[in-house]
C-alpha cells in the first residue's frame, strides 16, 4: 500500500506552506495527481507541456515568495523540467519538483517510459531524494521518508533557496478514494539571524572612510529596508552607486544608467574612476560593460553581500565573503559611513562623466529604441514588468522606467526558453497588471504557455518584433560574423496575430510612435483581458546602429 507514503508526503507540503501545485498529466503520477485533489489547502493547475509547467511555477514562486511544487509522470517528462529547475537554482527560488517513476527494478529493461531518473537534475537542484512504495506500509520507513522530506523542504527555503527533487517510485496502482488527511511530523528548524555584530561592521567602516567605495546591485526582490539602506548610501559623497534595472531599487538615474555612463568613457576616464572598495549584492549583472570595467579596474577590496553556499569571485577581486542579509549590514554601514566628511567626491566624478555621455531619444526615429522607451515610460504604477533576455532586459537597463510594482527577468541561467511562461506564473499569482516585454525569438520559443490554459485576465504581453535576433546584430562576438543572417538573427516566423487570435487574446498593433501612443491606454485598461501588443520596428532601419549611437554619442 503506497498511500501512506503519498499522504504524509503532501501533509508535508502543506505544512512547509505549499499552495500552489503545477500539475502535468499522466498514469504513473495518477496517485499523486489524486492525493493534490484530496487536499483542499492546494490551488492546482494542471499544464499539460512540462517545460511550460515548469517555468509557470518559477513565476508564481517568484511573485509569491513562497514554495510551489511541480508534479510529472514518469520517463522524459521530467527532463522538460530541467530550464526551470536550472533557473531556479541560478536565481535561488523555491521549486518542488516531484516526478513519479516506475519500480527501481525495471529500470533499463525496456519497459515503456521507464528511463534512470535518479540524478536527472543532480547539477542543478540543492538536493535530490529517492522514495519507494514498496515499503510505504513499514513504519519505519515511513519514519525515514517523513525525515528526509523535512530535510528536503528545509534545504529548498534555507539558508539559501533553491530546488529540490523528490523522485518516487510507484506501482501503479491508484486508489479512487480521497486521501484523508493525517498529522504529520514537521520538525522545526532554528537558524541564528544572519546579522553581524555592530562591532564587525564598525571594522569595515573603518577601512572605508576616505576611500572610494562603488555598490553594485544585481537582481534581487523588491524590499523597502534595502531601498532605504542603499537610498543613504548613494546620498553620501564617496559613494557610486551602480544598481540595475533588476534590482528593483527606485533611485535617481545617475545610480541605475549603468551602461549609458560606460558605453561612451574612454579608457583613462575608467581607469580614473576606479573604485578603492567594491561591495556587491544581489544576483548576476546583467551589463557586461560594468563587468568588463570591473575586471579591468580591479579594486583594491571587493565585499560580497549575501548567504550564498558558493564562493562567487565575479570580478576577480573578491577579498571578503560578508555572509548576511544584506540591508541589515548597509544600513549600519551607511549611518557610520555618513559621520566621515573626509574623503573623495566620487558620486559627482561619476556623475559629471554621465552628464557628458547621457543623450535622449528624442533625436531618433521609429526603432526599438523609440517604441522601448516611449512603452516604458507609460507602465501603470502596479506593474510586475518582466523582461525576456537577449535584447528586451538590455532595453531595460539604459532606459528610464516608470516605477513599477516589480521588475523580473530569469537572470538565473539567462535562457530565452520560458520567458512567456515565468510572465504567466507571476500573473496567476498577482493582482495587479503582469506585463511581459519579449522579442520575436523569445515569444516563438515559448508558444506553449499560451496553450496552457491559465492566461489570466491581467497578463498583457509586448512582442518586439524586430525580424529576427536583434541582439546578434549588436554584440561585439557576433555583430561581424558572415553567417550572422543565416544562423543566429533568424527571420520571425510566429504569426502573432494569428496565434492572439487562436488563444483568446486581444490582439493591439502599433508600427510608429503615433500608433503606439494609440494603442497603449486601450492596452493597460483594467477590462482590456489578456492582450498582446505587436511592437513591429522591422522597417525601422538599423536597429543595432541606433542602439550604437545612443550609447556612444556624447554631448
């Protein structure tokens, strides 16, 4: 009898705060799929195409800060999980994945969709653990299986989040009555506040009076407590703040023009700006210059701030792992950091070089560049915005923004696969307006999310359709290459309007600014549904050089 087994598994769930279930067809995982129906503390969502399933979670555990579980069949199935599960672990979200499996015995014995899915995901998950049926009637292994699933759930939130993967092999067979609910066992684990005595960073503000001190921001969720830890910082005078898009930090847009400012500088400029000390947070960077200048300008000290179980040496210069909850030491930082007026104004020298290299977009025409920042400019203040890679997050990061509720973007592994899907988890799980912004490839990459049937009435979604891979045309690797046409910035061949049509979604087209201006307020209405915008910039000209020349002129 395995349904003690499956039952205390989902008691489990539900007691680590499990809400949301995503949940695939299928036969083996039919015992599973009845025991998410026999619990009504679960939302499930049934999405039949496992990679979209996958990213669909990602989204909602994104947006809702909590744990959310995957449940598939057995065979390759579970395979189509790994992007998610690899952005997951890469940007440090909560994921369960759980797949069922044939009998251990069958494995390699051509028994049908029967393949070695121990260690699937091993590269990519915190953790990975075997359960059998078998023995789902012995009270000791219950015992085991009840420990290693607290164990689990307690690596997947702590100390930093991640995904897990539950694999369970199962016989078959599937019992038509509800499971009934049951107490569990959920041990409680206490971890000491990652704080630092104030002692401690006493010590390193010490080392930081007089001297030039950069933060770098990555992505990370949006929290007032950092906002205002940071805010200070970037008021004090030997302080150059360089916080992205994703950081979901509102400040003023000499800390968040990141590229503008290093795109036009010239290499004494750089070498003169260079940093004493660099304290970096958050996750990756989406800008390669800021990266590149780092790694060419090496600081003398380099902080990293956060609980990471890797040593993340970015910019070749780490000196000090600060493993902590980062507002938690900036804010100390900063009110001891405030008492010093000695040092260098080095907030001013970045702020005249930007000065010098910031242009406005007024002086283009019709392109991605014009129809990106007249969009932006226009997102309704409760937004969740989220920016498919490749061209669009680039877009996001040297143009001015409307502040919006929250800004995402899966910067974890930074794949174009599941952008779509990420887009329609957040809306599932947020009240507000989720508007994607996603280029041609990205959106043809993902067509599956809008076959999933959970498009929600808030989702709106900004196809740039620029005639292929906009961002090859651009980027110094690929920008020059012969087979530049052929192989990489391929022709869009998604009929947008017709695959709006096909799911029930408004279809808004704009090919001008006039046009866009237009369409927009009709576009963000509250009662518009869900609704795709066709951004078509593919007569605009050269959009690669119009992205040149805005980067690189300077006044």
């Amino acid at each position: 009898m395995q349904e003690k087994l499956i039952s205390q598994f989902f008691k489990l769930l539900e007691a680590y705060g499990v809400r949301d279930v995503v949940c695939s067809p299928g036969s083996r995982n039919a015992a599973l799929l009845m025991a998410v129906d026999g619990n009504h503390s679960f939302r499930p969502h049934v999405v039949t195409d496992e990679r979209s399933a996958g990213f669909i979670a990602l989204g909602m555990a994104v947006a809702s800060r909590r744990l959310v579980a995957l449940v598939c069949t057995s065979g390759s199935a579970l395979l189509n999980y790994a992007p998610a599960i690899a952005e997951a672990y890469y940007q440090g979200v909560p994921l369960v994945a759980v797949s069922a499996d044939r009998p251990f015995e069958w494995i390699d014995q051509d028994d049908s969709q029967t393949i070695r899915q121990p260690g699937a995901l091993s590269n990519i998950v915190k953790c990975e653990y075997d359960l059998t049926a078998k023995y789902g009637d012995d009270e000791d292994y219950l015992w085991f299986a009840n420990r290693i699933v607290n164990e689990g759930l307690q690596r997947c939130l702590a100390p930093k989040a991640g995904p897990v993967h539950f694999n369970i092999h199962l016989d078959g067979n599937v019992a038509e009555e509800v499971y009934p609910s049951e107490n569990v066992r959920k041990i409680e684990r206490i971890t000491p506040a990652q704080r630092l005595s104030t002692q401690q960073i006493k010590e390193f503000a010490e080392r930081a009076k007089g001297r030039k001190i950069m933060l770098t921001a990555g992505f990370m969720e949006p929290d007032h407590k950092m906002q205002k830890a940071v805010s200070l910082l970037a008021s004090l005078p030997n302080v150059c703040v360089m916080a992205e898009t994703l950081s979901n930090l509102h400040l003023p847009p000499e800390c968040t023009m990141v590229d503008t400012a290093l795109f036009a500088m010239s290499e004494e400029e750089k070498r003169s700006l260079k940093p004493d000390i660099l304290i970096s947070t958050g996750g990756a960077l989406v800008s390669r210059k800021l990266k590149e200048f780092l790694r060419e300008n090496q600081p003398e000290e380099h902080w990293n701030l956060g609980v990471t179980e890797n040593i993340v040496d970015c910019f070749k210069a780490l000196t000090t792992q600060i493993d902590c909850i980062p507002y938690t030491f900036l804010q100390t930082f900063g009110k001891l950091l405030a008492r010093d007026k000695r040092g260098p104004d080095y907030r001013r020298e970045w702020s005249e070089i930007r000065e010098k290299t910031s242009v406005g977009t007024n002086d283009f025409g019709w392109s991605d560049l014009k129809a990106l920042a007249g969009l932006f400019r226009r997102l309704p203040s409760d937004t969740n915005l989220f920016l498919s890679n490749g061209t669009c997050v680039r877009y996001g990061q040297i143009l001015s923004l409307s502040k919006t509720h929250a800004i995402y973007s899966n910067r974890g592994v930074s794949g174009i696969e599941g952008c779509t899907s990420t887009a329609v988890g957040i809306a599932n799980v947020y009240g507000g307006i989720t508007c994607l912004v996603t280029g041609d490839m990205s959106f043809g990459y993902d067509i599956a999310a809008l076959a999933s049937g959970m498009l929600t009435d808030n989702l709106r979604i900004v196809v740039l359709d620029n005639g292929g891979g906009e961002i090859f045309r651009f980027i110094k690797a690929t920008k020059k290459l012969s087979i530049r046409e052929k192989y990489l910035a391929t022709e869009n061949r998604v009929p947008i309007e017709d695959l709006a049509e096909s799911y029930g979604l408004r279809y808004f087209y704009a090919a001008s600014e006039k046009t866009l201006k237009k369409a927009l307020p009709y576009f963000f209405r509250k009662d518009c549904g869900p609704a795709i915008l066709h951004l078509d910039t593919r007569n605009a000209g050269d959009n690669a050089a119009i992205l040149e020349k805005y980067l690189t002129d300077r006044k």
